[in-house]
C-alpha cells in the first residue's frame, strides 16, 4: 500500500510539472506513437540580453498513427521556435509548425499537420538531445478524432558530431553561449509524438540512451 501511495503522489508531482511548462525542470521522454518524424534539421541558438533564441527548421518525413507510416507530402515543413532563460535554461515560450499533407487513410488535406505551444524544455547537458513538451492547438492531426488531444512530447537530436559543434557538459553554461548544427551538416532529426506526463531524469546515461534509440528506431523503421 505504502508503495502505491508513493507511486500515486510521483505522478501528481509530475503532472504539476507537466503544466508549469515555464519552470526549468529536468525530464526525459521515451518515443512512442502517434508520432511526426521530421529530419534535415538545422539548429541555431543565439543569446541576447539573457534571452537565448532557438530555432529549428526542416523537413516533416513520416506520420506513424500505430506502427504504420505514412510519407508526408506537399509543402512538408517544421518549425520549432524557443525563447529560454540563458542562465537559468527556463522555457519562456515557444511554438511549434508541422506543415504537409498526408494520403489514405489518414486524409489530412488541409497542409497544416500539427501547430502546438511549448510548455516545458529539459537539457541534461554534455549531449545533443533537447526533450521538449508541448499542448496542440491546431492541424489535422488534433481535430475532433486527430491523433494529437491534451500533450505531446518532443525527442530533438541536434547532431552536433563534429568537434566544433559539440555542446558544453554543464547544463549551467549550455544555454548561455550561441550555438548551431552548420559543422555537423544540419542533420539534426526529431521525434513529435503524443505524451501524457514526462519522465523523471534518473541519470545522463539514460537520457542520451533514451534519446539515441528513439531516433535510431524511427530511422530502422523508416528502412524498413
């Protein structure tokens, strides 16, 4: 009984976190589906009077409903943009854009996929990955019956692999100095799936781990 209770008091600590999305806190997430796959990402990050910018653009790949994928066409754009505390890494606000348009049986025709709000970013430091969460608000895939109702969740793998691009270890100082991906050839990729509560952190291990094999999956499933 003592183990449920402990159990049951984690997840409402977590989903009070889950809707204070301005609070810098620390949580992974693990990929799961509905989720829109986006690659060819290019990642620029500046600072200005202790407000960090991020931006993220691409390419919108694959849609995956549950364990079926289906290519995106049309205008098959991503956007992502962020405004964060630099020194202490907080979301201040942000968005996100999935634009394209997905065939049969899905039917989503109208060139918007997805739009959503940010409402909470976590960096575990010393690796490429940025988790992020975010509440839709619009796009086929969160109208009446979409695949998108109350929360998602954001894998982003920022392939910085090249020397120059690699992030800093310490969380403190990551977000205070600008950045990008342009050395490791903007092959930055992500994962936008529906998420309910985040993940406590439990070790940097787990979160470059997590991060890794959602990417690595997506991709194997993509050859596949």
């Amino acid at each position: 009984m003592k183990t449920r209770t402990l159990g049951a008091i984690g997840a409402a600590i977590l989903l009070t976190a889950w809707v204070q999305g301005a609070q810098a806190y620390s949580f992974t997430l693990t990929q799961q589906d509905p989720d829109i796959a986006a690659d060819f990402l290019t990642v620029n990050y500046s600072v200005s009077a202790g407000t960090g910018t991020l931006a993220v653009t691409g390419f919108a790949a694959t849609i995956n409903p549950a364990g079926t994928q289906y290519s995106i066409f049309s205008t098959s754009t991503y956007t992502l943009n962020a405004s964060i505390n630099a020194s202490t890494g907080a979301l201040l606000s942000g968005n996100l854009t999935i634009d394209g348009k997905v065939g049969s049986p899905l039917n989503y025709t109208s060139g918007v996929l997805l739009t959503g709000t940010l409402t909470g970013l976590s960096y575990q430091g010393g690796q490429s990955i940025v988790y992020l969460t975010f509440a839709p608000t619009g796009g086929d895939a969160v109208t009446p019956g979409g695949l998108y109702t109350t929360g998602g969740g954001i894998i982003l793998n920022m392939a910085m692999t090249t020397t120059g691009d690699l992030p800093p270890a310490s969380t403190g100082t990551f977000w205070a100095s600008a950045f990008n991906n342009n050395l490791s050839g903007n092959q930055g990729v992500s994962d936008n799936f529906a998420q309910t509560v985040p993940e406590p952190v439990s070790s940097t291990l787990t979160v470059m781990g997590l991060g890794l094999l959602a990417c690595a999956g997506r991709r194997r499933r993509r050859a596949a």
